[in-house]
C-alpha cells in the first residue's frame, strides 16, 4: 500500500454513525480506484452493531485507494479511503528538502482545519486546529468558538431552524445528528455536508503524523482445535448479531427481570381488526393484531405512567419520561433489531399504523437508521408471528419492559357461561424490578388484556 503525502490527497474515516459505537464492517464498495466521486455520493456501506448504511464522501474528486476490502471490520476513525481532491492526476514529488522543526502553535492562535469529534464526547481546545483562512485577517471576540455541539459556546444569536439543503438534512437524520449543534461553516451560516461529518467523525489530535501509515493487515485466525469443517460450519459474529449478544448480556444481568402471563380473550378485537381495513381512514394502511395491540399498551402506559421510565446508575435517579418511544422488535437477515416510534403517544390510530407499515418495511430492506434505534422506553416483541405461545422476553437496555405477543388461536373458551371456541392469545410482560414493582407491573399486563378484551375501552379509557 502506497503511503501519500500530497496535499491534494485526502482521507475519509469511519464515522461512527451510531452515538457510542467503536466500529463497522464495510459490507460493499460502491466505487474503485480511478472513479470520479462527487461530494454527497454514496462509496460504501456498512454495518455497524445496529444497522446497515450507506456512507458518502463529503467532497469531490478522484478515488485514489481503498484502504480495506469488503467483509473487512474497521475501527471508528480509522482511513478507508483516499480521495485525490486536485481534480487532476497527482502532482510530482517535490525534491526533498532539509528537515525543519515545526514550531508549536502559539497560545490562542486560530485552530486549523475542522476537527471532528464522536457523538457524545468533546475534544480538548488545545488538540485542534484550523486551516488558516485565504484573505485578510479579521478580528474577533476573545470567546471560545463551539465546535459542532462539543465545548463551551460563545454567544450567539438564536435562530429558529439551522439553515440546510434538504439532501443535508437528510444526511444529518440518517446520522443521528442535531442540526441545532452544528457549527456551519457555508455561505450566510449554511450547514454543509461535511459540517454534519465533522460532527460524527472521531477526533483528529495534533499529535498525529501527517502522513497514516498503511493498515497493518490482519493475520488469518488460528484453527480451531478439533474442527471437522465437513461437519460443522463456524459462522463470525458481528455487525447486528454481536451488538445483540452483548446487549441481551447487559440487560440479563444488569437488570433484575420479572415477567408475568395473562390469557386474554381476543375475539372482538379480531372483529374490530376486519372492520378497521374496511374504513376509508384506513385504507392503504396496514390494520393487524398488533396495531391495537400496540394502542392497548400506549393506553396503559398513561393509565399507568410510572412504568415508563429508565434507571439512572450513576446519579442514582428513577427517569420519568413523559413521551413514549414505542419499541418494535423485528427480526431482519442481519438479526434482530428493535426501532421504535418517536412519540408514539401522539400518534392518532391510523397515524399509528402508518408508522408502524413503515417501520416494518424500512427494518425489511435493512435501511432502518441508527437513529432510528435510539431512545426507545417500552418495546412489543410479536413472538406470535412464528406460531409461538408465548415467552420471557428480556428488556432492550434502557428500558424498562417490554410486551411479548403470543399466537392468536382458536380455543375453547368460557363465554358467557359457555364454553365456545373464541381466538385467544397469551401476553407476557418483562420488566425492570428496580423500576416497576409486582404491582405496578400487574396493573399494565391488567390494562392491556382489559382493552384487548374489550376494545371500545380504547375510547373510555384513552
């Protein structure tokens, strides 16, 4: 690999696209060495522990090498791939000339360059620079500049909405980035493509050489012991798979579950499902089981709302949230993730099942966003959907329960002082005991089976 030290060349790192996440597995190069890339064209896609997504570069100019192949994890911050931005062929190597010192920055000299930072974590004011500016000096307030949403603010005037070319505000959702914490750096204070980089991309420190030596390539995993290919195959886990691993580790043994069942007559919510597709509020909407399901629990959940909520180890607090974001478990072919509905306590029914269709059809095609992922308080996982009873479903971490689904089936049942078949189901609630106690917890499962037994309490109750 041939190590470049033009000026012209310029490297793109592994953001982390997720808040918090260390690194991602390049799924599929969209572009090969020698092709022209624009500024906002997608080159790669990756996988990171919750999602797949496409990553574009944020300037223009001529792929000059791809650092890693596909199938390849890299490291959040880590070079993978180099961008000639001269828009010609690369200049001839200047002869070498004497070494020279290079002088410190002087104290309160202007930074050069931007220095992206991870989501969620600041960069010391002494570990930037910025490239110096074309023209003449102009002065400024002695008052330290905000970068992207990471250190101390000067002041500023307020403004309303952060001005953004539709494409960036896409970009900017896609990434999980607030716009109203990203310094522009645009004509008339308009937030560019790379500006919402910046603010994802891992801290660049002075410290580091100008020129990135080439990626060491890792050596072939040692055979495992007694391994009969022939009869066993060994599958890596990563991407989606490993986050879930660790994350179902977490929350089994970091938060003291207890579940608890309830057999429910369904019959006339089954009946309402059949009328609701016939309603022209509903039509070309998708009605099912689980959208009254998912209404029987945001109802619950206000007749009850200190079972919403997330413990707060380090200040030790109990976190009262006063919005639902409701959580939808799907199983995709990368594994399983859990998206969830902002404010789905808002949301109007046939609002609801518009967002629960497109929440299905994004985690479907495997475009769900990490954005998407983030922030969830209660989650419904439908165990019903694969012929199964019911279950002990374990928490998605920060929250604090979590509603399994069982089959809907045709049984004998008690009605009326007569037993007659009737579709029934079984629900299972999982829940945090340091947050919701045996009673709190009762009265939810009670609610929900209440409604779903009767559901013309969605408008008593509501």
């Amino acid at each position: 690999m041939t190590t470049m030290t033009e000026a012209s060349v310029r490297e793109f790192k592994m953001p982390d696209v997720g808040e918090g996440l260390t690194e991602a597995e390049i799924l599929k190069w969209y572009v090969q060495v020698g092709d022209t890339v624009t500024d906002g064209q997608v080159v790669c896609e990756v996988e990171t522990a919750k999602a797949a997504v496409e990553l574009p570069i944020p300037y223009d100019g001529v792929v000059r090498e791809l650092r890693f192949a596909e199938g390849t994890t890299v490291d959040v911050g880590t070079a993978i791939i180099a961008v000639d931005v001269s828009g010609g062929a690369a200049p001839e190597p200047a002869p070498a000339a004497p070494a020279e010192p290079v002088p410190a920055p002087a104290e309160g000299a202007e930074p050069q360059g931007r220095t992206p930072v991870l989501v969620g974590y600041g960069v010391a004011a002494s570990s930037t620079k910025r490239r110096p500016r074309k023209g003449p000096e102009v002065a400024v307030a002695a008052a330290p500049a905000e970068l992207n949403g990471h250190g101390p603010a000067a002041p500023a005037p307020v403004k309303e909405r952060p001005l953004a070319k539709p494409p960036v505000r896409k970009l900017a959702k896609d990434l999980g980035v607030d716009l109203a914490r990203v310094t522009p750096s645009g004509p008339d204070g308009i937030i560019t493509r790379e500006d919402v980089h910046a603010a994802v991309a891992p801290a660049e420190t002075v410290a580091e050489a100008p020129v990135q030596a080439p990626a060491a390539v890792p050596a072939p995993a040692p055979a495992v012991a007694g391994y009969d290919s022939a009869r066993e195959t060994r599958i890596p886990v990563k991407g989606v798979r490993k986050a879930t691993a660790q994350a179902m580790i977490g929350s089994a043994f970091t938060a003291p579950h207890v579940t608890e069942f309830v057999t429910v007559d369904v019959t006339r919510t089954m009946k309402l499902v059949e009328e609701l597709k016939q309603d022209k509020e509903f039509q070309g909407l998708r009605v099912n089981p689980l959208l009254l399901i998912a209404k029987a629990l945001l109802v619950a959940i206000k007749r009850n709302p200190e079972v919403n909520a997330s413990w707060d180890e380090a200040a030790q607090e109990i976190v009262l949230k006063h919005y639902v974001n409701l959580g939808i478990a799907a199983a995709t072919p990368r594994g399983l993730i859990v998206p969830n509905i902002k404010d789905a306590q808002d949301k109007t029914l046939p609002q609801l099942s518009a967002a629960l269709g497109e929440l299905v059809t994004t985690a479907r095609e495997g475009k769900t966003s990490p954005a998407a992922m983030q922030g969830g308080t209660v989650t419904i996982t439908n165990v019903g959907v694969f012929g199964v009873d019911t279950g002990t479903p374990i928490l998605n971490p920060g929250e604090s329960a979590i509603l399994a689904v069982g089959a809907i089936k045709l049984q004998p049942w008690v009605h009326k002082g007569k037993v007659k078949p009737r579709q029934v189901t079984t629900l299972a609630l999982s829940f945090d005991h340091r947050l919701v106690d045996g009673e709190l917890g009762s009265k939810v499962l009670a609610d929900v089976a209440a409604i779903l037994e009767q559901p013309k309490r969605l408008i008593s109750w509501a």
